[in-house]
C-alpha cells in the first residue's frame, strides 16, 4: 500500500522483472515501514578485558533502552527498558527461549528447572515449586542460623588470633553448606573442610563460567575435549558429584519407603527436609537423569548467588557505619541473642531493605538471557524470530539464511536497576528509599524497573528462601562482629561469570562487637526453664 505500491505497479508496468521487483521492495519495505533498532557501532571492542556489564551501561545511556550490538557474525539486542523487560519476561514469555544460557549449562544443568524451556519446564517447574511451603521455609531458618553461627566461630577465631579475613570465599562456603543441605541433604561442611567433593562443585561453577564469558565455545571442538587437561578435570568433577547425587537419591528413596509419614501439601520429614525428599515422598514421576538435573541446578542456582549478595552487601556496609548502626540496633531489639525463627523476619525490617537495596545496586545475575521464538514487537521495534531479515539488512552473509535463528537478548538488570532516568542518586547505596513501613519491593510494584528475581513465569523459585537467607546470616554477623576493610586490602573491582565476583577477594578485619553491659536481672533462667521442660 502506498507510495511504494505505485511505484512497484508502475515498475511492473514497464517490464522490470516480477522476481527483482520482489527483493527490492522487500529491502524498501525493512527499511521503510519498520523503525530501525539503534545500532551500537565501533563499541565492540569496549566489551573486553571489562566485567562486561559496564560497556553496556556507557552504550546504554548512548543508544536507549533497545539496542542492538554486532559481534562479528552475531548480534545481541540489549534491552534496559521496564516495559520491554515486563513484555518478554512476562506478558508474552511463550515467545522466548534460554537461548545461549542453556547452551553453555548444558554440560551441567542437563535439562534442570534453569536451562529447560517448554513441556519439561513446565512440568519440572510444577513438580518442584510445591516443595518450597511455608513450613519448609521456616526449617530452613533454622539451618541459615546454624550453619551462620559455624562461620562465627570461625570469625570468633580470627579476631582473637588479629587475622584479617577474606569474606568473598566465606560466604561462598556459606551458601554452599546451606544449599546441600537445603536441596538434597548433604553437609559439604565446606566452612571447615575441603573435601574432594566441595573442589568437584568450585571446579564445575568455575568452568559454567569460564564458558558463559568465552567468546569462542572452546569446550565444543572436538580434540580439545578429549586432550585439555582442564576439560578432563571438568569431566572427573562431574563424575564425582553425579555419584554423589546418585547415592542421595538412592539413600533418600530408601528413607521414603521406611517412613510412615503421609504425603499431603506441607509434608515435610523433620530428619530431613530437603527438596529432594519432598521430591520423592510426592511419588514425582521422574527420570533419575531429570531429577539429578534439578538438584544440580539449584545447587548452582542458590549457593553462588546468594554468596555474592552477602559479599557486596558487606563491601557496601564498610562503607557506611551509620547503616551497620542501625542494623544492629535493630537486631538486637528484634533478637537479642537468639537464633532467628521465621516470625522474625517481618520485624527484621531495616536489615530486608539492606538486602532489598543490595540486590539493586548488584544485581545477581546482571543480566538476564533470552532467545526469541517468534516475531514479536519490542517497545516500537518489530523483530523477527528467523534472522532472515536481520541478515538481509546488517548485510550479513547468506549463511545466515539457511541457518535461522532467533534474536539473542540480553535484559541489562544492571542498567535497570542504576539507570538514572529510573532512580534518584541511582549510584547512591541508600536503604532508605525503601520505607520500612511500604510493601517489600519487588518487580510487580515496581513495574520493573526493580528484577532482583527475575519476573514472570521464569522467575526464582528461591526468592523467599535467599531473601531469608541473607537476612540472617547478615543480622546474626553484625550482631556478633563489626568489619572493616583490612589495612592494605586490594581494591574490590568486579568481574562477572554468572554473578559478580570481586577481582581479587573482600579482605576484612573482624573484630567481636562491644555491646552495652547487660545488667543481670536472674540467675540463668533459660537452664531452669529447660530443666522444668525434661521434667514435665
Ligand atoms: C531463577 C536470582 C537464589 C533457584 C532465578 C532468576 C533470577 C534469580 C534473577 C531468573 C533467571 C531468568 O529469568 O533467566 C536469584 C538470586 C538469589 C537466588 C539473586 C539469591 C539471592 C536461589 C535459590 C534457589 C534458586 C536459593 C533454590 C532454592 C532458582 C531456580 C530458577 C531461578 C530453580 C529457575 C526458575 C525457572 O526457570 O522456572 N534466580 N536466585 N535461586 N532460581 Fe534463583
């Protein structure tokens, strides 16, 4: 329609060639009815040596909220726009895949919860949400608070010896500990040993990582794999964990079918509350290959993320005395010298929106993967699910044309979260701007412009469980210690695999925390109280 129309009819009219007219008017029609997503030229090689997220900002105040970025024969469109996010992750989902993302965890994720897309999503998602209820949860709270109070022996430790500690590995071992328990009953005990096994797990998340920044996927030529040492080792930790895995699930069937326990919704064996016996008490009809998947993946899933929270939410806390404060002020009225209960964590109000407000300035991950599935329309933008038209227009080769793919997108949860357009003092880390008496933010009531877990169908099964996590572990530290950086600390720079991670570790000096004398009022209540409790 329109004047291109006519000149096509008239064209034809002429004698041009039906089959010429078609590509040409094709090529006119791309660039004439569709507006032309911006393109980021000439940055490309910004994008090295960098955690990779921060060239995007610098492009992303440059060339908007949707932009595309070419990679030698590939091409990324950035997004770091609340209503494009909402629209992809949320509204018209169906429409995307994993894409990359399940293509580089494939050799560890398998088909789990993460990666998988479709049907196997769909029923994995199903079968395994169930298991997190409420009174699973409150359990867990208890197990944050032991496996926290184990690290505070070692602290305890380092402060009375005047060694400095480095937190970025503690708190890693933390949530290591704290998530094989959680998922599948296993104590890596990682805080205190280091066993072939909690190798095996740093082994395999380093190389998840490694894969997620490489430019070339390396694992997948053919020798390589066989010969590079590094590959071997890879393969050797896998096969020590998946037997591992292997003997819990074994272990765990046995326990079910001893136990007399009924299967109803908040079913929950006190001896062991793990997801994975949930998992196989609900009689989950499963293959052992998807449930070893699913274990494997939360296991990945839940330890290094919330690791990095508690890492750079004490990296921004060393720098602001008057928040640890009022933390502590907070904890000690709220709990005093007790360990956490789930009651607690609506009264541990400031201490949530330390974590609310951490978890904006360092998002985990920083950015979110998807692939398209279908044409769909982004903000102004249409986008098509074949590169067909792409190639055509970026003029790449005709490879392209018989090798389909959809548009790789990346949702810059950094750009949202510190874009300027979306937030005062957006660099500012101020707990704050979250009342304490408003609701707990999240993407929903902060049309996301705010994704600390996603948004969506996709969103973090685990979000209550790490929220909760890190707001004990986080009470119960600055309750016990207070941390400095350490005198001659490297500067804390970042880097990026699937999280943040520091350059070269948070060094910290720990020191045990002066309370105010507590006046005492009885002698040893709490020992008569137990004693009354074993006689009644
Ligand atoms: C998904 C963040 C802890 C299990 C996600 C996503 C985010 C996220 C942003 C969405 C990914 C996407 O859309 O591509 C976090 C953060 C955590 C945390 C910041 C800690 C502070 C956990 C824990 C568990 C867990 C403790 C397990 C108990 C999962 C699973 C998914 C997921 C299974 C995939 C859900 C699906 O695709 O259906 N997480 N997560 N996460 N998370 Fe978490």
């Amino acid at each position: 329609s329109g004047f291109p129309a006519v000149v096509k009819k008239t064209l034809l009219k002429l004698g041009v060639p039906s089959a010429i007219l078609e590509i040409l008017f094709r090529w006119i029609d791309i660039h004439e009815e569709c507006p032309k997503i911006p393109e980021a030229k000439g940055a490309i090689s910004a994008i090295r040596n960098e955690a990779f997220f921060i060239p995007l900002y610098e492009l992303y105040l440059t060339y908007g909220g949707i932009f595309r970025l070419n990679f030698g024969p590939k091409s990324f469109l950035i997004v770091s726009d609340p209503s494009i996010s909402k629209h992809i992750l949320r509204d018209n989902s169906k429409a995307y895949s994993k894409g990359i993302l399940a293509e580089i965890l494939e050799f560890v994720m398998g088909k789990g919860l993460i990666p998988a897309d479709g049907e196997i999503w769909r029923v994995r998602r199903r079968a395994i949400v169930p298991a997190l209820h409420r009174k699973y949860v409150a359990a867990m709270i208890n197990l944050f608070g032991q496996a926290t109070d184990r690290l505070c022996k070692k602290l305890d430790a380092a402060a009375s010896d005047g060694e400095d500690v480095e937190m970025e590995s503690l708190f890693s071992r933390l949530t290591l500990d704290i998530i094989g328990k959680a998922v599948f009953n296993y104590d890596f005990d990682s805080l205190t040993n280091d066993t072939g096994i909690v190798e095996a797990v740093y082994t395999v998340l380093r190389e998840a990582e490694d894969r997620s920044v490489a430019l070339i996927p390396f694992w997948e030529i053919p020798i390589w794999k066989d010969i590079s040492p590094q590959q071997k080792k890879v393969s050797a930790a896998l096969k020590l964990i998946n037997n591992i895995l292997d003997d819990l699930i074994a272990i765990c069937k046995r326990m079910v079918d001893e136990e007399e326990l009924q299967f109803h919704e908040e079913y929950m064996n006190e001896q062991d509350p793990s997801i994975l016996h949930f998992l196989l008490a609900s009689g989950d009809d499963v293959s052992s290959k998807q449930l070893r998947d699913d274990l494997m993946t939360m296991l990945i899933a839940g330890h290094e993320t919330s690791a990095a929270v508690l890492t750079w939410t004490f990296y921004l806390l060393s720098k602001e005395p008057t928040v640890v404060s009022k933390i502590q002020e907070e904890v000690d009225a709220v709990l005093g010298d007790r360990f956490p209960t789930i009651e607690d964590m609506k009264k541990l109000k400031y201490a949530t929106r330390v974590i609310n407000e951490s978890l904006r300035l360092y998002p985990q991950p920083p950015v979110l993967i998807r692939r398209s599935l279908e044409d769909d329309v982004l903000g102004k933008y249409p986008i098509k699910s074949t590169s067909k038209m792409e190639s055509v227009r970026i003029g790449v080769g005709s490879t392209d044309l018989l090798n389909p793919r959809g548009e790789d997108i990346f949702i810059s949860v950094w750009n949202l979260h510190r874009s300027p357009m979306l937030w005062d003092d957006a660099d500012e880390f101020k707990p704050e701007r979250w009342p304490l008496d408003g609701p707990n933010p999240n993407e929903t009531n902060q049309n996301f412009r705010y994704l600390p877990f996603g948004g969506g169908p996709r969103k973090c099964l685990g979000d209550m469980f790490a929220s909760y996590e890190t707001v004990v572990a986080l009470a119960m530290l600055v309750r016990r210690f207070n941390f400095q950086m350490a005198l001659g600390a490297p500067p804390v720079e970042m880097t990026t695999g699937a999280t943040i991670h520091t350059t070269k570790g948070l060094k910290m000096t720990v020191t045990r925390r002066v309370k105010p004398p507590v006046v005492p009022i009885l002698e040893t209540p709490t020992m008569n109280m137990e004693a009354s409790a074993s006689l009644s």
